[in-house]
C-alpha cells in the first residue's frame, strides 16, 4: 500500500497578509504546494487529502484540484473549530482552530494507510519526500513508528524577521527525544538566539537540528491524539490562544514509551514565506531549481 500525504492548508499567514497557499511562485505559476505534490508523486505517495478551511473550497477547487485531476488521487477535508469530543463546546471568545493536531484528526475518517503530515506552505525538497516514503513504505499501519524530517536550523531563518522554530533533541541512535519549540528564532552578530518567556536573548547552539512540520505517522497516531485532545482540552480549553499542536501529541508519546521518532536528515533544502520579502526569495530558488534540472520548467504539462 501506497503512503498518503495530508496536507495542513487551513492556515492563513497572518504576517503575510494572504492565502500563502494559492500565491504563485514558480516560472509557471505554480504554487509552494504544487512541487510538494509534484515531489510527491515521483516518490510514490499514492494519494493526497488537504486540510481546508470551508471558505477557500471554491478557489481550492478551482487551483488546486483541476490541477491534479488524473495525476494523483486528491481528497479533502474541512477544519472545523466546532470538531470536539463530547462535552466540549468552543469558548466564545476562540477565534482561532486547534491547531496542527487537532487539523490532522479531521482526516482521520480518510486516512488507513501511514501517511505523511506536511504545511502547504513550505518547500521541502525532493530528497525529503524520497526519504519519507521509504520509511512509511517500510511500516506497518498498526505499528506506532514515525518519522520527522531533520533540518539544519541555520538553513531555515528568515533574513526578514524572527521565527519559531522546534528544535530537535536527538538521541545517538538517530531517534527522536523531544521537540523544544523556540520563539523568536534570529540569526545576529552574535550568533543564532531565541527569546525566552523573560525576552532575554538566548543563544541556541552550533549544528541544531529543527523540524518544519514533515511527520510520518501510521494511522495509530490518531487514537492516542484523540484521548490527549480531550485532556488539552479540560486543561487548556478555556485559553482562547492555546492551541494543540503536533509536537505536544509526539512528545507525550515518546516520553510515555508508546512510540517511537526516527529522525531524516535531508540533504534538501527547505524554503518558505514567512513575510512577503521572502516571497522573491523563494522565486528565485525554484528558478535555480529549474535550470538545474531537477523540476520541469512547468509541472503540470
């Protein structure tokens, strides 16, 4: 059986100030999440599911899907903030969804292969997805193993602004030990620094490994992410901002010794637009791209 890809597009890029996820990029026209499908697909993923907000279906059908209409089968599913377990309901005062976690349960209706977790906005390079489709390619659907992409911390900064970033703790034998999310992640004069709750700069340390949200699950992964959606809930429900993220569920699952993380390390370069300056950035690096060979000059032809 074939992997799947879910791919995170509910999101809006508040600093951006747009839909990241239909802006085009590429010397065709294509989007971020256009060479992740691309990359996709030649890897051997068999199919994609998207995480979409109700309001962008019409553009996302129109975009997206006519696109892959006889490449690769496509699915999708809507992230719904009212989507809880009994019992709950949604403050009044919530304006936000639940986050990258709460986002991947909602394609678990659809998902009964190991699949692939990946932002819609963020290029991750063909060497990763090769690499994640091996290792979801060799499991089975009932064993809790996963895998996350490792990247070089110094290559994913933003020369624009500060991010976050989760920086990977990783043991000798290449797995994951934990995920520590770091805020305000910049590179200066003084090296690589996060702000930590006191606004102190701190720095962060040579050769860090850092994730940029490629998981690889098996379909075990949404059980247990049910059960500590429902205590987040009862413990942060009532926080308007909290939000149940990915490396919460992992790290549980890690420290509760009822999985395990393999770590990828990639030879790929990652790219994003975190601010609209980044934008040219990322032009620019698929052109490079493109004239070196590894990706058609247009996708979809």
């Amino acid at each position: 059986m074939k992997p799947a890809l879910v791919i995170l597009a509910a999101g809006i890029g508040s600093r951006y100030g747009s839909l990241k996820q239909m802006d085009p990029v590429g010397p065709s026209g294509e989007t971020i999440m256009d060479y992740s499908l691309f990359d996709a697909r030649r890897a051997g993923f068999g199919r994609c599911v998207f995480i979409i907000q109700r309001r962008m279906e019409r553009d996302f059908r129109d975009v997206i899907l006519r696109k892959l209409a006889g490449r690769i089968e496509a699915d999708y599913v809507f992230q719904e903030s009212d989507d809880l377990p009994p019992g709950f309901c949604v403050p009044s005062d919530r304006t936000k969804p639940w986050g990258t976690s709460h986002a991947v349960l909602s394609t678990a209706a659809k998902v009964r292969e190991p699949f692939a977790v990946i932002n819609a906005d963020d290029f991750y390079g063909a060497d990763a997805f090769r690499k994640m489709a091996e290792f979801l390619s060799a499991v089975n659907r009932g064993e809790p193993r996963y895998a996350v992409v490792g990247y070089d911390l110094n290559a994913t900064l933003s020369d624009y602004g500060a991010v976050a970033r989760g920086v990977c703790e990783v043991n000798p034998e290449g797995f994951l030990e934990a995920i520590v999310e770091r805020t305000h992640v910049e590179r200066t004069k003084f090296g690589i620094v996060f702000e930590d709750a006191s606004g102190h700069h701190i720095p962060v340390g040579d050769g860090k490994t850092v994730s940029m949200n490629f998981w690889g699950f098996t379909p075990t992964y949404f059980d247990y992410a049910r059960a500590a959606f429902a205590k987040f809930l009862e413990e942060r429900g009532s926080d308007p901002k909290a939000e149940f993220f990915i490396p919460l569920v992992v790290n549980r699952m890690i420290k509760d010794g009822l999985a395990t993380c393999r770590v990828l390390p990639t030879s790929a370069r990652w790219f994003g637009v975190t601010y609209k300056a980044d934008r040219l950035l990322v032009m620019d690096s698929l052109e490079k791209l493109v004239a070196a060979g590894e990706y058609p000059r247009n996708l979809w032809i």
